[in-house]
C-alpha cells in the first residue's frame, strides 16, 4: 500500500522533467513546478492498474533473488518508509560495514 501511495503522488514537470512528490517533496505552490512553472503532470503509466501490474512483475521476478540472498546470509534490509535524510544515512552506514 506504500508503494502504490507513492507511485500514485508522483508528479513531473513536463518542460524541465524535475521529478516531484505530493508526499515528500511536494512543490511550493500545489502542481506548479518550483523551476519553470510550468503545471506539474502525473505520469502516463502511474495509474492504478499500471501500477498494479508493475508490483506483480516486482514479486514474481524480485522475490527469488531476494530469496537467493536470503538463503546466503547476505540479504540487508533498511525500513524505506521514513525521510530521504534517514534512508540515506542508514544505507551510507552499512555500505560502511560492508567495506
């Protein structure tokens, strides 16, 4: 449900292509790009059966190579649904760990 949230707030400039999203990084003025303003648009393929099909294609073809991983010991996991300054840290410190 995640996921399809975030795909679903997506937005993208279509004269500058800066990426925008209404849940974490939401423009200034509501669907107005903070660059160009330019009206922000919503991606063709970011519609709920779009999105829907994307998610099956992830678990049908991701959940072996995560089971692979798994099976290896080598599998890191990091809790995706917080701020970018969060993620990015945590990922920074385990490539830390992994060096």
């Amino acid at each position: 449900e995640v996921a399809r949230n975030r795909m679903l707030a997506r937005r993208i400039c279509p004269k500058c292509k800066t990426d925008y999203n209404l849940l974490f990084n939401p423009p200034i003025m509501k669907s107005i790009c903070n660059k160009c303003g330019t009206r922000l648009e919503r991606r063709k393929d970011d519609n709920y059966a779009a999105i829907e099909m994307r998610i099956s294609e992830f678990y049908r073809h991701t959940s072996p190579v995560i089971d692979f991983f798994k099976s290896k010991g080598i599998l890191h996991t990091i809790n995706t649904n917080r701020t970018i300054e969060e993620i990015h840290r945590d990922v920074v410190e385990l490539t830390k760990t992994l060096s």
